[in-house]
C-alpha cells in the first residue's frame, strides 16, 4: 500500500494506492539430469505457486530421436541417441501462474546404451523340471568398459565366470523360463540385454551319479537312453567328449585341478547333465558350506529320520533313490528335518540325497530290512 500526496497553495490532499505483488513461479526439480539411451526423460516440478502451469520446449540435437520437441505439463519423453559419446540437451521450461512467468533450463545428459551380445551357447532340448547345470554363454568377450551379468525368471543362475562370459542355469520349475545376457556399461550402468525363452515341461528329469573307478568316469543307473561325456574349463565353457556315448568314459589321467567333468543322459524325454565334480564357481556360490546329512536308524524298518546340517537358506526336500537310480519318494523338510516313510520299501540298499532349491548339497545311503 502506498500513500500518494499532492500539495498547491498550501493545501494538499492523499489516497492510497495499492499494488498487489504476485510471486513470480520458480522450478524446483532437479536441472541437471542423466538417463541412458533409449529410456525416458521425466521431469516433474511441483512449484510452491499454487496454480502453476508449466510449458516445456527442447530445440533438436543432432543423433537425437525423441517423441516431441514441445509440449505441456511435466516433461515425459523417450529419448534415443545414436551417437558414441554422452550427449548434453537442453529444454526451455516456462512455469506461469497469475500473470507471471519464469523461464529456466532443465539439462539432461543421454548416455550411449552399449551393444547387446548375443546368447550362442544355450541348452539343447527338451528340457524338464530339475534339470541341472545347463551351458549358456556368448562367443563374444565383453567390449571395453563393460561387464556381463546373466539373470532368469523362474529359473537359477547357478554360476557365472569370471569374466561373465558363461552361465549355468538350473531349471528346478516348468514352464516358459526366461534366460537374459546384460551388457552393463561400468561408469553409467547403462545397460542393454538379450533374452532366450526355454520351454520345461512337468515332466521330472531323473537324477543320475557320476563315479570313477579304475580309471573309468561311471553314470548310474544303467538304464539311460542317451549317455555323452564331456567336461567344462575353469570358464565354464564346455566341451563335448566326441564319440564318449557309453555308460562309462575311460580316462585314465583326468585333470581335476582344470576340467570338471560330467555326463549329459536322456530318459524319457528329459535331458540331464549330471557332474563328478563341480566348478569351482559353483562351490564359491555355496559360500564355503558344507552340508551334512544325519540318518537314523539304520538300518531302517518303517521310518527313517532326516537332519540336515546346513547354513543354506531356501527350500529343502528328500529323496529316495534306489540302486537302478530311480526317484521312490520326495518328501519336504521343515526346520531341515523329516521323517520318510519307508515301510512299503523293498529290503535292500537306498541312496538319500537332500536337495535345497533343487539343488543336490548332502548325501547318504541307508539300508532298508
């Protein structure tokens, strides 16, 4: 409010004059920004000026594709670059309320994704729940100044390399089970990714033993339509031993400390590939756990007690197995314990084995009168 006051011969006279200051709108969003190519650009702002309206422009960029140039509101626009290097654009966003008016620049920098590297080495099918260790991997190394990483749903990535270059993955459920190589650039995290789709069905994969004896890799049980030998390297990348497709693979010096062996069996329909000795990748993601399996009593007559010993989160289940290497009975374990029921069995030997997450971590043998 202001006093006016004018004055002539000595006299003078006032009014008021009143002048209403509006808030002049200001943004309050982040102005500087970063995404990776190909993902989109949202800027919102939330003035403290009740009745703010925003409108946005961006001027067009070289090696830039983006949905608009102008538009109102917040800004949402995918934004693509084709270019190598990091590219800086600007927009104009003007925020407007009662008359007033504020312009200011909202920067955001596209990163460049990195190229996706293709998934060449994959499992072969058909594939059914349980089936374990399966090869997936890329012919081609990651590119400078990136890293690989492997993911799934529904399944498990058992391992990785060293160099990320190869996977093992288990596939413990059926169903359409997405397997995905990411190409992470290391500085930006920017990311870009290609995905194989692996149909498993519910039919069970059975769950072979490898033993050497007298310089012989030996598979049980002997009923296997299919037998082939082979071993994976410290990369996790496999060979295929050609010509080993009996139940036994002679080897008279094999080489532990660097190839770790194992043999790919088919029964009804199911794929399995079964080792005799795990990576060394795989007993790291175990993190240095080693689990024992108590059984009691044994001999057994009509019920045989379970305990497993483990630090290993997850879900623990028991089998039976008898010496043809068929699956008798799976039966869950709560708190790692359970009792098996026994009684129909057939006198003879039997092979327990205790698996968490469909992994095999324990083993026993037991003996039913």
């Amino acid at each position: 409010t202001y006093t006016y006051t004018t004055s002539a011969n000595g006299c003078s006279t006032s009014a008021n004059v009143m002048v209403t200051v509006n808030p002049t709108p200001r943004l309050s969003g982040t102005l500087s920004n970063a995404i990776c190519s190909g993902t989109t650009f949202n800027y919102t702002d939330a003035s403290l000026t009740p009745g703010t309206t925003f409108a946005w422009k961006r001027s067009p960029i070289s090696g830039i594709k983006s949905d608009s140039s102008a538009g109102t509101g917040n800004i949402n626009e995918s934004l693509t670059s084709s270019l190598a290097t990091p590219v800086t654009v600007s927009y104009v966003v003007i925020a407007s309320a009662n008359g007033c008016s504020f312009a200011q620049k909202v920067m955001v920098t596209v990163n460049p994704s990195p190229t996706a590297s293709p998934i060449t080495t994959q499992s072969s099918s058909p594939l059914c729940s349980g089936t374990m260790f399966q090869n997936f991997g890329t012919s081609v190394l990651a590119p400078a100044g990136t890293y690989y990483h492997w993911s799934t749903i529904n399944g498990i990535v058992w391992a990785e390399s060293a160099n990320g270059q190869n996977a093992l993955i288990n596939f413990p459920n059926s169903g359409t089970i997405q397997v995905t190589l990411s190409t992470i650039f290391t500085a930006t995290s920017c990311i870009s990714s290609n995905t194989v789709s692996v149909t498993v069905s519910i039919s069970v994969a059975q769950t072979p033993e490898v033993h050497y004896f007298q310089s012989h890799f030996v598979c049980t049980p002997s009923n296997e339509d299919h037998y082939q030998w082979g071993y994976d390297d410290a990369s996790l990348d496999s060979t295929i031993l050609t010509g080993e497709i009996n139940q036994d693979y002679l080897c008279v010096s094999p080489d532990f400390a660097h190839k770790s062996y194992w043999v790919m069996t088919a029964n009804g329909g199911c794929n399995q590939k079964t080792y005799y000795n795990t990576p060394l990748a795989l007993q790291n993601i175990n993190s240095g756990d080693e689990s024992t399996i108590d059984i009691y009593p044994n001999p057994a007559n009509e019920v045989l007690h379970v305990s497993v010993n483990t630090t290993l989160r997850g879900n623990v289940t028991i089998e039976v197995i008898n010496m043809t290497g068929q699956k008798i009975s799976t039966t869950p374990a709560v708190d790692n314990k359970a009792s098996v029921d026994v009684a129909s069995l057939t006198a003879g030997f039997y092979t327990i084995n205790c698996y968490r997450d469909g992994i095999k971590i324990a083993g026993s043998k037991f003996v039913k009168n």
